[in-house]
C-alpha cells in the first residue's frame, strides 16, 4: 500500500477533532519539519508537547509563530481548545485537557521525571476525544509517552510513532512500539505527508 492507502486503512471511520504530538531530545527539530507543512484552513487542533526545562518560560509558540501558517498558542489554564490552532504546552506545569475541552495546568510531582509529562497529556486527552483524537510520538530519550500511546490506543484513537531508525533518540519511540502496537510507524517525512490526511473532508 502507498501512504495514502495506509492512512485511510488506519483511519478508519474516525473523525479527527485534534493531533496530540509529544516528543522530547530532538523534538525540536521535528516540529519544525512537520508543523510548517500544515495549511491555512487546517481543522483539527494541534497539540503538542515536549520536554522544556522547568526553570524557565518556555519559548516554544513563540519560535514556531514565526514558521507556522495556522495560529500558535501557549496552552492556559482554562482555556477553551479552538480547532485549526497549534497549542505547545508550556514549562513547569502538566497540561491536561477537562471534559469540556480546556486546558488544565497542574503541579503535581513530575511522571518519568518529567513536568509537563507527555504521559499525563495523552491520556486525558485520550479519556475525552477517543476516537476523535490521533496521538504522535516523535523522538526521545525517555520511556514518556509511552503509556500515554496505549491510553490512546485503548480508546479507539489513531496511533502513530516516528519510525526508531531514523529518530533522532530512539528510546520514546521504540518503547511506544513495544508497549502499544501503534497503527502507524512513519518515518518523519511520511508523518508529515500524513497530518494533512487526517482532516476529515
């Protein structure tokens, strides 16, 4: 099957209401291959999260404003999720999202020594949008996201892991695949020729 065949076969019948991304070393760069690629008009939200030191103010909306053709938001509390927009989590809290579909920031204790924790996002996420949300795990040097991936899985979201081989730190993803089986593992070129796919026409 071509890219466009394996998509359509993992996707199903769902109908994508928001892209979770969460990622860790190298997730940078990562992002900024993917997220440019997407187009004005794009409907899903966008979420993403990476690992950012917890001692300063995360930079991140503000360096990808500047390359990314959707709006770009730093997530806050309370906040309602807006389709067509490219939210980042920020430094030193969990992000997670309520049952009405706002953010929620926390101070809990870091999860696999990380706040925000890829982990805590996906699966609240996973427990409010189910098969009406997709989860991608990218690069990383920890085993976060991992547990967040089958939270995903087992309530009906599509999955999809950057292919370990290529990946900047290999461990996030090769741990995702082992733990969830995702529908999907994609180098990053195909991830980022899939994103547009998953708008529902």
């Amino acid at each position: 099957m071509n890219l466009n065949e394996q998509v359509a076969a993992a996707l199903g019948k769902r109908h994508i209401e928001l892209v979770l991304i969460g990622g860790s070393a190298g997730g940078v760069d990562a992002l900024l291959s993917l997220l440019p690629s997407l187009q004005p008009g794009y409907t899903p939200a966008v979420v993403c999260i990476l690992h950012v030191p917890g001692d300063r103010e995360s930079r991140l909306a503000e360096l990808f404003d500047a390359r990314v053709m959707l709006p770009v938001r730093e997530a806050r509390d309370k906040a309602p999720i807006e389709p067509g927009v490219v939210y980042f989590a920020g430094s030193g809290y969990h992000l997670s999202i309520e049952q009405d579909r706002s953010f929620s920031l926390s101070c809990e204790a870091p999860v696999q020594y990380a706040r925000p924790s890829i982990d805590v996002l996906m699966e609240s996420t996973a427990s409010v949008y189910g098969p009406a949300m997709t989860g991608i795990l990218l690069t990383g040097a920890n085993f976060d996201g991992a547990e967040g991936m089958c939270s995903i899985r087992e309530h009906g979201g599509l999955t999809i892991v950057q292919d370990p081989e290529e990946a900047h730190a290999s461990t996030m993803p090769r741990e995702a695949i082992r733990r969830c089986a995702p529908h999907l593992v994609l180098p990053l070129a195909d991830i980022r020729a899939a994103l547009p796919l998953l708008e529902t026409p």
